[in-house]
C-alpha cells in the first residue's frame, strides 16, 4: 500500500509521509493523516512510547466539523516548528470525541473543573499513565492577547519536565484523585418531588428571553430537551405562560438563521441574541430532538408551522444525512474553503443568477437578502422581519429548490460520515415520533430501517452495542448514551407501531444496561460498562448539555418501562435512579431538564391502556402495524392527536400474547369482551371497567 501523498507547496513538489492515524476511520483523525505531527490514536503503543522514553504526552480532542478545530490545526499542527517540538519532546494522541465520548468526559471534566470552561478543541497535557497536569481549549500558536501560545506553552513543560518533573506528576495525582472522588464515588441521593420540577421551572423563567425566545445570553443553544420538559409542565399545569415560552422560543429559532431555509435543518448554535447569525456546523442529536419538540408542540397546539418545521427537518436528514443502509451520519461542517458559512450565505447579484429578476427580487425580500447583508459582506436567509409566520407557500417551495439545487454544486461541504448508536437512537426516535403523530408509514419505515442497521451493523454476536460504524467496521464497546438512548428509540417504535419485537429488545437492553453500567454502591450508572477500557476513573454525566445525559435518559426509560409492564424490578430501579437524579440536579435542576422529564413520568398523573385486539387477519400476519391500523385506528388516531406523554399502552393478540405476557404478565388476565376490540384503563393506581367504545376510553384519558 503506498503510504505517501506527493503534495505542490507553493510551486514546489513535495512528499508527505502520513502518521500513525492512517488506518483509522474517524473523519477527524484522517483530517490529520499528513501533519507533519507524529500523531497517534489513543493506543497502548502510544502510552509504552511515553513511559519507555519519559515523555509527557500531549492529548488533542475535537471533532471534524468543529471550526476552532480546523483552525489550531492550520495554526499550530500543520506547522513545522511546532511540529518539532512535539516529536521530539511529547507523544502526540488524537481523539475523536464523537467516537471516544468517555475520553472526552473525563479530560473535558477536568478542563472545566481547572480553568471554569471547557469546549473544542480540548488540549491536555499529561503524564504517560494519563494523569492530566494542564488542560486548555483552543490555543494559538504564539502568545497574544493575554493568551499563551503553544510554541511557549510546550517549551515551558519541556523544561520543566526535565527540571522539575515530579511537580508536574503530582500535580497529575493530584487531580487524578479529585476527579475520582468527586466524579465516580458522588453518592449524593434525594427526594423526588414536585418542589424540584416548579424550581427548575421558576429558573427557565428567570433566564427567558422575551423578545426572542430561549434562554439566556448569546450564543444561544437550542437545548430542545428544555423545550421538551417545560412542554410537558405546560400540558399537566395548564400554564399559558410556559406554553408561551416553548411557541416563543420555536418561532423566533425557525425565523432566524439558525435554520436553513433553503435546504432545512438547524445549526448547532446562534451567535446572537435573535438567533441570526449561526455557527453553521450542523449535527444530527440537533435536528433529531428539534424535531421532536416541534412534533410534541405541533401534536398539543395544532400549529401547522411546527409541522412544516418538523417534517422540512426530516426531508433535510433524508436527502443529506442518510446512509444507503439506513443509518444516518453525523454532522456537516460549518467552513467551506476555510471560511466558516459561506455555502450558507448569498448575495442578491448572486440569487438574481439563479432565479428571474421577478423571482429573484421577491426571493430576497422574503429572505431579508440585502446589498449590505448581514454576515461579512453577504446575508444570511432569514425571516426574522417577516410580519407573520405561514406554514407554507408553494411560491417560496418553488424557488427554494431553484436556490437549493444551485448550492448543491457551487461547493462541496464536508460532511461527517461516520454513525453513531446514540445519535442515531435520536433520529429513530424523531422518525418514529413523526410516524406517529403525522401518521405516515414513510417515516415508521424509516424510523425501522435505522433500527435494522443498528442491530446488524452496531451490535455483536452477544448483543452488546458499539459506538460507531464506519466503512464497514464497528468499534469501541457502547456506553451508557447507546443502550438508553436506544432504549428510548425502540420503546418510542413500538408505542408507534404496537411490534412486540421493539419491545423485547427494548427489555434486554436495558437488562444489559443495568448489567453493565449501575453502580452497586452509590446509585447511578457510569458512562463506560465494566468491561470497557478503564480510565484514570469511572465518570457518571447528569447534567444535560447539547443532548441528555445518559443517566437522565436511563431514568426515563425505567420509569417508562416500569408503567408499561408493571415489573418490580424496573419499578425498584427507577426508583433508585430518580432518587439518585434528583440528589444530583437540586442545587440547578433546569440544567437537568430531561432528568426532570423523568421525574414528571413518577409524579404526574399516569395513565396504562391495555388493547386487547379482537381478531388478526392476514394483513396483520405479514404486517403487524398493517394489521393494527386495521382493526385500532381510532386509538391510532386518538394517539396521533393528543399530547399525552404519560400514558403508556400496550396491545395484546392472538399474534402477540404469548410473548406480551413474559413481559407484562398482569395482561394474562386481560381478555376480550362482547367479541369486540377492548379497553382496559388504568389512572393513578385506579382501574375502570373494560369497555368496547372509544369515545369512553377518550373521556378517560382527558380527564386531568
């Protein structure tokens, strides 16, 4: 295999000889091939260097569509007298954090914990058995501005390792031990109350923003999790003010930059406070869970807007974002020949080449695309000075497309390509969400090829989960994140779809994670199981970031699954696990909101519907969701209809029962009556007669 590049250098040819992260599969990690650092993976041969030769080792975490990534790159990695310096004096690992999310919480932890912030590109630089003794984020090359530079900075440990190295190995002990203490062995547990959803509520309302939705200062997140939980406060409370907050923050994110107007979808974050001026990257836990709180708010307000934004978004992940197989990618860069946003940005010149003058000149008053523009010289397609929001209009559709086939194939935007369990559990649960609420079996179909690629390709022989499939290789023994997550994506299909299938692998994998992941001794499941590689320690993540924590998310699939089969030993571990969320997130729970969600599933009013099916036919023999709708599409439609997060049903027949009963044998004693489909319901521990109609099963799951 010819292992060199022939590269021309300002006019001169040129060979470039590629590093040790050639044979890996990570975007990021190629991205780095032909620095002329000598970079590792994280791997034993690495760590044997470092203690066989006493270097110190220096860790590098990002991501490939991460621009401060790109640009320490340019800066520092791709230059020679940096390069030097480390290969010479350091080991150099690089780590994909998508790939390697439990590396990235420990040295991310740290980071935080020394320096109050933390972000990528993550720098650490530690000993050769991991300790950590200095950690940083992005770093120029040179010192400026307060900042100092990496050229100074590895000159200083240099010296100082051959010095006075024993201050930097204590130091390392020494935080070692701290993150040990603090981060694996916290046992802190609480008591479940409703005081902790009304203060984390009481939270989101003091940090809103009024004129433009969200929360906070700029930038922005969308944090849609947050929009989730105060969705469902809105529902069980009736608090117009709370529902305010989640249409407000919905409509002003659709109107601004952040989404794509012309080929859909959301970047990871704004700016600005009006949600104009994006960070173009955009990733896929984004648009999975965006689209889930405007498939939640669309299902309890009936605002069309919310669909269209939904099912845009859906469109975007499909034509772009989606694996022959079914899988769905990653995340699509922000920069385009180093200059972050310009695939997203047009000019008017520009729009009145692609469309008529008519069109065109309507296409940038619609848009806001001015002569001056709003970003760098050109604009940023928004809507944020358009009197009113329409859920359609065939015109704009139209010449969206004109616009979008025409940058298409002025540039090509780099796109991660890699698929992750965890992410993609997300978008399962978005496809699936939509096939429910909208009803179309396009988006079940899709929502169950995603299922089908991860039980193939993501899962082994024994059923343990992997983190990441990438040109035709799995790897890395999944996390916390990929058995809840996934959990939650099969047990959102099989309440869409009523395939006992989703629910049996829904039950052995949450086994598995207890299995793997609970910690006997203080409550709460680690990030990283028993048998994966062990790290300086164990870390346990509650709060929730960009996406949900796992723990928050194993505490709402135990609970789920508790009401829905009625099993002491899911109940006695949701009960542990809330406990033990609710002693986490007391001093900030609105920084917890999917733990809160969590909560509110033990809470609030909860209501268990058994459908027992009064006949299969041949349909549902070759199609069980085909057979369903068939004989239960009143209960579809009802589902379909209302914004009812806690209630949970099952469906028992002939095809099914045997198999239900394992999982849920207090159905066993449920049985048809007068020949005809029938309704078991159960609220707050109270049951009523079965009954044959729907209109009564309607009147008693709306009763508040």
């Amino acid at each position: 295999m010819n292992t060199t590049e022939h590269v021309t250098n300002k006019g001169q040819g040129t060979t470039r000889i590629p590093n040790k992260l050639l044979n890996e599969k990570s975007p990021y990690l190629l991205q780095h091939v032909y620095n002329p650092v000598n970079w590792y993976p994280w791997c034993e041969e690495a760590f044997t260097k470092a203690r066989e030769e006493n270097r110190p080792i220096f860790l590098s975490i990002g991501y490939s569509t991460c621009h401060w990534c790109h640009v320490m790159a340019h800066e520092c990695f791709e230059d020679e007298e940096i390069a030097e310096m480390l290969n010479n004096n350091f080991v150099s690992i690089k780590v994909d954090k998508e790939e390697r999310p439990d590396i990235d919480t420990v040295y991310m932890t740290v980071c935080q914990a020394t320096t109050g912030h933390g972000g990528w590109p993550l720098t650490i630089l530690m000993t050769p058995d991991q300790k950590p003794f200095y950690a940083a984020t992005y770093i120029p090359k040179e010192t400026r501005y307060g900042m100092i530079g990496l050229w100074d900075l590895l000159n200083q440990v240099n010296r100082q390792w051959k010095s006075k190295q024993e201050d930097l190995v204590r130091t390392g002990d020494q935080l070692a031990d701290i993150m040990k203490r603090e981060f694996e062995c916290r046992s802190d547990s609480g008591t479940v109350s409703k005081d902790l959803i009304d203060l984390a509520v009481t939270q989101f309302k003091q940090n809103f923003d009024h004129d433009f939705g969200g929360f906070g200062n700029e930038p922005k997140f969308p944090t849609p999790h947050n929009l989730m939980f105060l969705l469902r406060y809105a529902s069980q409370t009736a608090d117009e003010q709370i529902l305010f907050m989640v249409e407000n923050t919905l409509k002003h994110m659709y109107r601004g930059g952040i989404y794509d107007h012309i080929g859909y979808g959301f970047s990871r974050y704004s700016t600005d406070a009006k949600w104009l001026v994006p960070h173009f990257e955009k990733m896929l836990y984004d648009n999975a869970m965006l689209t889930i709180a405007y498939l939640e708010t669309y299902q309890y307000t009936k605002n069309p807007l919310y669909r269209m934004v939904a099912e845009q978004t859906l469109e975007y992940i499909r034509r772009e974002m989606t694996d022959r197989e079914g899988g769905f990618y990653c995340a699509q860069d922000a920069d385009v020949e180093g200059v972050e946003g310009k695939y997203y940005v047009f000019t008017p010149d520009e729009i009145n080449a692609i469309l008529d003058n008519k069109d065109g000149s309507f296409f940038c008053d619609y848009f806001d695309i001015t002569k001056d523009g709003n970003f760098e010289g050109a604009s940023i397609p928004n809507l944020i000075k358009a009197p009113e929001l329409k859920s359609n209009n065939e015109r704009v559709e139209h010449l969206c497309e004109k616009v979008y086939s025409e940058r298409l194939n002025r540039y090509k935007l780099h796109k991660d390509d890699k698929i992750l369990t965890s992410w993609n559990a997300l978008m399962i649960s978005a496809y699936a969400k939509a096939g429910q609420v909208l009803q179309k079996e396009e988006y079940i179909d899709v929502a169950k090829r995603a299922v089908e690629f991860i039980n193939t390709r993501l899962t082994d022989e024994e059923g343990m989960l992997y983190i990441r499939y990438r040109e035709d290789k799995k790897a890395y023994l999944g996390l916390l994140d990929d058995y809840a997550f996934y959990s939650m994506a099969l047990l959102c299909l099989y309440e869409t779809t009523f395939d006992i299938d989703y629910l049996k692998r829904a039950v052995v994998l949450t086994d598995k994670m207890i299995d793997q992941f609970w910690d006997s001794q203080s409550g709460g499941f680690f990030l990283n199981s028993k048998d994966s590689e062990q790290l300086i320690y164990r870390p346990k993540e509650v709060y929730d970031g960009a996406i949900p924590s796992g723990n928050s998310v194993a505490g709402y699939v135990l609970q789920r699954l508790s009401n829905l089969t009625a099993n002491p030993h899911y109940k006695e571990y949701a009960d542990k696990q809330l406990s033990f969320l609710a002693g986490q997130v007391k001093d900030y729970p609105a920084g917890h909101s999917f733990s809160c969600m969590a909560m509110m599933e033990a809470l609030y009013p909860s209501k268990e519907i058994v459908c027992i099916a009064a006949r299969t036919n041949s349909a549902y023999a070759n199609n069980r969701a085909a057979g369903i709708q068939e004989d239960h599409q009143e209960l579809l439609d009802y589902l379909a209809n209302n914004f009812e997060p806690n209630t949970v049903v099952l469906l028992k027949s002939p095809n099914n029962e045997d198999e239900l009963i394992k999982i849920a044998d207090y159905v066993n004693n449920y049985h048809i009556i007068n020949d005809k489909t029938t309704y078991y319901i159960c609220e707050n521990h109270s049951c009523q007669a079965p009954r044959n109609d729907l209109p009564v099963v309607e009147k008693v799951i709306q009763k508040k």
